[in-house]
C-alpha cells in the first residue's frame, strides 16, 4: 500500500494510469498475489485507486471537490464477526453474487403488486404523503396484522401491537426497554448473526444455548437458566435461522415452563414464518403474548426496501415502547411505507405470491441440496421451508478461509462462526438457495473449497452439539 | 367511571346507547362538567364508549373479536412531560387542532412533487422497489447532501455522510456511540422537548443552558463544562427550537473554544436550516466536523411521512455510526424513502418551494403575532425565520393549565414546561403560526386563558434567564 501511495505522491503514478497486475506486483515484491489483492482493495476503499471490472485497478482521478470521491466501497479485510455477512451482501454492487445474504432476488418479489401499491400511493391523501402518522402506526395494518397473528393461533388486541420501522428496530426497542448493561442474553447457537451483532450494542453478556433438529437443547437451557440468570432469549421458532429448524411442540411446552420458573422474557422473531408450509407451534400463541414477544416484518416476503417491522406484547409493555419509539424516532413506521405494505398484503395476491414462493422453493431447496453433495457439502438436515441450508462442509476444510477465497472473485458467502456465539461451527456454511443460479457462483465455489486447508475444530464441534 | 363501567356491565346502557350528557351527569353526581369529560375520554380510551362529534358519547358495541376494538387513543391525563405534545399532536385525528405540534399542515408541503417522484418510484427498478439498499444510504442523495452541505460553509467527503430512518434517529445513534448510563449531556433551556424524552432513554444527567437571543448562555456554558464535564451538547445553531433563535458567530466561536478545551462533543440539528431568509453560521462549519456533528432531515420541508435523516461526522465515527445502524436497524434507510427524497431534491422545484414557504410564513408570523398581542401573549423575539413563535402569556396564567384546557375542546397546544429542564417556562408557550387559520382555535384559547389562573413562577423564570 505505502510503495502504491508514494508512486502516486510523487506522480510516478498519474490519475487514469494502470496499476501493475496483481501477479507481476506480487512478484516484483516478493508476496503472494492475495496480499497484493488486499492492499488494492484497501486503496480502492481509500478513493485513491479504481477497480474496473476484468481490465485492472487504475488511479482514481485526482479529487478537488469531496463530490468527485466514489463511494466508499466494504473493507474486504474487516473481521469476519457478526457484521461481516450484513456488510458485504448490503454493500457491494449488484455484479457481486451474494449466496451467502439473507433475503430473495428482487424476481422473486412480489414486483407487480408493489407497482399497483405505488400507483395507488401516487393518488392517495396529500396527509399521507406529508404527515408523521400515528405513533403505533396505520391501523389498517395492524389490523391486517391481527388477523394474520390469529393464523398463527396468536389472539391479541389492537393495543398489543405497534409498528416499527423494521423487525430489527421492533427487537432493538424491545432490549433497550427490557435490558441493562451487564444483563445476559441467551441465544441459540447458532443463531442469526444480527441477534449478535445487536446485543453487542446492548453490551449484555451472550449465553449461546446449542440448536437441535427440533429447537435448542432443553437440558442445556433450562440449566443456563438456573446457573445464569438471563433476563431475555431471542429465536426464531418457525424455520430458524440459519438451520431452517423448526421448534417441536414438547420443546416449546418445556422452554415456557422454565421460562416462568425463572421469569424469563422471550423474544419470538417471526421473519419466516410465512415461508412454512403448514404453521407449526408458537411460543407466542402457548404463552398468550404474556412472556413472550412477538416480532415480525415482511423484508423477506415483500419488499426489504419498503420498510416496516411491528411489535406484538402486553398491552402495558407496548404503551412504554411506543414512548420509546417517539423518543428515539420520533413516531412510528413511515405511513408511505405502511401503506404499500397494506395495499400489497389487502390486495389478494399475497398469499398467491407466497403458495407459488413456497413451491418454488421447495423444487430449488431439493436441487440445491444435490448440488452442494457433489461438492461434498451436506445439509444439517432439509428444512420444512425458506431458502436456507445449513450445511457442513467435507472435513478438512475451513468456511471461514473459504469464504474469504470467495470474496477475492466476488462471491459473498456465510461461514458458520458468524452465526455462532461459541465458535464451534467453523465447518458449517449458510446457503440461501434463491440465491445460487449463477454458474460463476459455483465455479468460484469449488476453487475457493479446494484452496481451503486449515483443519476442522472437532473438538469444538463436538461441544457445541452440531 | 366505575358509575358507567355498572351500568354498562348491568345491562342498563347497551351497544348503541347515548350516555348522559356531561353537563347533566355532572349536575346529578355533583361535579364539575370536566371531571365528566375526563371520565368519558378515558372510558373511550378504554373502547367502552365512542364519542361522535358534536353528539356526544354512546356506549361501544360488545367486543366478541379483538378486531372490533377502536384504535387507542392517547391518554389525555397523561403527564405534561416530554412526551405530552408528541403523543398528543401525533395520535389525535385530524379535527383536532394543533398550534402546538411541530410541523406544517399537509397543503404548505410540496404536494405535486411529491406524487411525482412517488409516480415515477412506481417505475423504478425491481431492486430499488425490493431490496434492503446499502448500509449508508442511497449514493445520490448523499451526493445532492454534500452539496447542501457546501452551502452551509461545512466542507465533507463521500465517507462523512451516512443516512439514517430520521432525523431523531441520526441523533439516537450518535447518542448510543458517544453516551453512557449517567454521562452528563448539556442541552438549551428551553430545548425540543423531544432531546429530553431521548436522553432520558439513554439514562444520562441532563443538564439546560439558559438560552439567549444569541444563543446559550455563552458565561453559564462555560462554568458547567468545567464543573460538569458534559459529554455532548445537543443543540439548534439556526432557527433554534423552540425560540426560534439563532446562534450568533462570536457566541459560536466561544462555545468553541470551551468545547475544545473540555473535549465536549456537540450534536447540532439542522433540522429548520432551510428555513432561514440567510445563511446563519454553523458550528459544524467553523470547527469542520471535527468535534462537532451535523444532524438534518426532510420532515419539516418536504414530508414527514417519507422519512429519512442523515448524519456527516468524522469518517471514523461514521463508520462505527453505520455498524451501529446494522446492528440496531439492519441496514440505511427505505430505499423507497430515500429515491422520493432525492427526486424532489433533484426536481429543481425544491429551492422555489422554500422560497415561497419562508415568504409566506414571514407574512403569517407577523398575523399571528399581531393576534397572539391582542390576547395579551408577547413573543420574546420575532423570529428570522420558521413557524414557531416562542411566547409568554399575560402575567398570573399558567401554560399547562391553559394547554389541559384547551385539550379538552380539541386543541393541541404546546405549554412551555416541555421545553424546559429546570421546568421555569410555565409562563411561555410555543405556537405553530402554520397551524392556526382555523377560528374555532383562536376561541378555544380565548376561553382557556380565561379559565386559567395560578400565577408564576417568578423566581423560577429570572433564575433561568427567560
């Protein structure tokens, strides 16, 4: 990087001039090709050099106005910890392939309808276009949203629920009302890596309770519940994420009755649950909205850009959080958004979009499955739905290493450690499948699994029940 | 209360039924008329009884579907505490009036412009219509920002820049990367109630500077940074609120000086920037986001319900900033919010729109007041720009008192105590001129001060230079 910088200093190096490919660089240099890759991408993310696509990095133009820098591209060297997935699927550009991000491809979208909800939104009260709204948010939607709770078996009143500015705001309200400093958390292990990444912000101690097929190890958690003490468990009960488990009903019964034993509050986040194919058992719906709460969104279902999340708890728990709604952004959700939200899911087609989603999934699950074996990958286990497999690589081979190969030809993956709060699942990965059509994709898979050689942590593995 | 909650539970008032009217129930049970009016809003809250305009209270129909229930109300015997005005300006419908709210009425927004970007999002691409959209925000509208910033005086790069779901949340999330539970964090008095209601959810000591007509109390500011060692001071350079005020450039170069000698950070809110006649000085200028960060939003010029805020700060905070912002909301905001936000930027209309705003509020400050005088109701100063009027009434009347008053024939006023951490406002009153044509308000009000009668707090209010 300096030897870069001091050529483009002392103008031995000129705005628009080529940049040494990457293997004469390294072997002038004496390093290996990455550390050169490394120190480019550094560069580039610093505004001083430019990478075009297949032709080589160039140095960028000389900047007099701060208008002229480009965007600040994602460190490709940050850790890989709870952020790095999020980073990278978010903000590298669309020529980058992404299976290893949370959501569908915007064809898999419900575009359409969300074209009429915009047409609409153009006619509608000039109010709606410029006012706050309410705090709770439209009603509506939360209207529509009871109904759709009542699916879920779930039976609540209109002031047990408030929209959010999206699921993750609705989770980060419910731990800035519930929990102080030095709190414990209990997590499943593994878990969605923005659970982590948000409870660092809390800065609560993380307790990771081992997944099983049929939800996390009860023995296990009714004993950190005992010895620990924690104030709060966040999961998704339907289709976790990432294992695209499902909760049994024993498993629930027995989580609610320690949970009570020790006044424990829970955290049921709903994000998937429309991706099931028939409703399995809620913590929510047993426990009647009273310890438990419950989280949802439709970022995975309906549009990620059109934003609104919603809370559904006791009535009294909801009365403070709008408060702290208010407090923290001022007022509920963006009506503009509430409104596509409602249109698109009062209109019809939603459970059209999602009964021919689910089947599509269904089919891409299967091939994909197929596909990674012959790569020697194997699925955990083959979830009821969604568009997640959570699967093992051969022995031997290292995701994280793997992942960070990937990204050097612009694939984004999800090595297991990201989702683990132990550590132990160095040997997993994370696929979204509706993500895994390109061919490239599966090329640069295959070259960045054979330069993957660090052994597996067995002993680690082992502990954490995967 | 409990008299018609039996009646009800009896059967002797059924769905449908008119209750007594307030003045003869008030009569047959002895009290007064308003103890009737808080009992039948508070049963209406509850979904016991509906009112209908101009008719009276009728008992609501039996409840078999949570579905059935009216949307809650806001409590009108809440505190008068920070929180009052927001819960109360945002939940009430809109036959409510609101002088005391803190935005424009719908038909002063730039209506036409916004149904044309919102008509032409209805176009976009799929992915902006689906996807989450990148972790610091759309790249143009930063870019159109930077500009607007330039025009500020305040010179920034692309990686300065991060937009945020509102303002208020830029301003939480520098509050959760700078504070910590009982830091000590200076703030004007009087000051936006809603910095009161956000600190108090970050669990610091909040201390108020004695506002002037140049700015804080430039002497008092400088004895609490050495005795208090504030963290942070949140405040509005131009169009200060409530007062309306503005920062003058030899108090700003000395508030300054004291901050940089007791490493204060400082938060100035831009929020009502663009409606000033001429560019006032900024903090975030002078010190060049150095220790001081720039926090704006299109609330309150071009909609509230499409919402987006933004934060420019060092780089290395922004990028803390932006994890921050993953972790606690995953990802930037609405890229639907923020493509309507930079359309109407771009639209070339937007200048003319302000122009034509800050012109016709100059005519309706003076209007109102010149009305406001005839009620005995003196402004402390005339504002340059904006549409709050910052005032004290005739002496012997009490704020709270006439904004409890006139909350019970439906207006929303905003009593100076919200503003105000030493609570020494209770003489002053803030009022919207933008909301104020209608004539039943001017009634209402007439009544209210009529009504009201505690006298004063002299002591308090020469104690905090008002």
């Amino acid at each position: 990087m300096s030897a870069i910088r001091a050529k483009i200093a002392g103008r031995a190096l000129a705005a628009g001039d080529r940049l040494p490919s990457i293997r004469s660089l390294a072997a002038s240099m004496g390093v290996s090709p990455s550390t050169v890759v490394e120190a480019y991408d550094r560069l580039a993310a610093e505004g001083q050099i430019r990478a075009r696509r297949g032709s080589g990095f160039y140095v960028a133009p000389t900047v007099t106005s701060p208008l002229a820098l480009s965007e600040v591209e994602p460190r490709r060297d940050r850790a890989v910890d709870p952020f790095w997935v999020s980073r990278q699927s978010l903000d590298t550009d669309a020529a980058v392939l992404k299976p290893g991000c949370g959501w569908l491809p915007p064809e898999w979208m419900p575009e359409a309808a969300l074209r009429r909800a915009v047409r609409a939104l153009a006619r509608a009260d000039e109010g709606l276009l410029t006012d706050y709204g309410s705090t709770r948010g439209a009603l509506v939607l939360r209207r529509l949203l009871l109904t759709r709770l009542a699916d879920d078996a779930i039976t609540a009143s209109i002031d047990q629920l408030m929209l959010t500015g999206s699921g993750t705001q609705g989770t980060d309200l419910v731990c800035r009302f519930l929990l102080r400093p030095g709190d414990t958390v209990l997590v499943d292990d593994p878990c969605y890596f923005n659970f982590r990444a948000l409870l660092r912000a809390h800065q609560v101690k993380i307790i990771g309770v081992p997944y099983t097929p049929s939800g996390p190890d009860v023995a296990r958690f009714e004993e950190v519940l005992a010895a620990d003490r924690p104030r709060l468990y966040i999961t998704n009960s339907a289709l976790h994420n990432p294992t695209g488990a499902t909760l049994s009903l024993p498993t629930a019964h027995r989580l609610l009755t320690a949970a009570a034993a020790h006044d424990l509050t829970i955290i049921e986040d709903d994000i998937f649950g429309d991706f099931e194919p028939e409703r399995s058992p809620r913590l929510a719906a047993l426990d009647g909205l009273n310890r438990v709460i419950r989280i949802g969104s439709f970022s995975k279902t309906l549009s990620a850009s059109v934003r609104c999340g919603y809370i559904a708890a006791r009535a009294d728990w909801i009365e403070h959080l709008v408060d702290l709604q208010v407090a923290t952004s001022f007022g509920g959700p963006s009506p503009v958004a509430t409104e596509i939200i409602a249109r698109v899911l009062a209109g019809g087609g939603y459970r059209k979009h999602m009964d021919e989603l689910r089947q599509k999934l269904t089919r891409t699950r299967r091939d994909v499955a197929r596909k990674l074996q012959t790569l020697g990958i194997e699925p955990w286990l083959m979830p009821r739905g969604g568009f997640f497999l959570w699967c093992r690589l051969a022995s031997g081979q290292d995701a994280t290493q793997v992942a960070r190969t990937a990204l050097e030809e612009d694939v984004v993956l999800a090595p297991g450690n990201v989702f683990s709060v132990s550590q132990t699942a160095s040997a997993f990965m994370r696929f979204n499948v509706a993500q895994m059509n390109d061919p490239r994709m599966w090329d640069v898979m295959r070259r960045a699994l054979k330069t993957a050689s660090e052994p597996i942590d067995r002993r680690g593995l082992r502990r954490s029940g995967l």
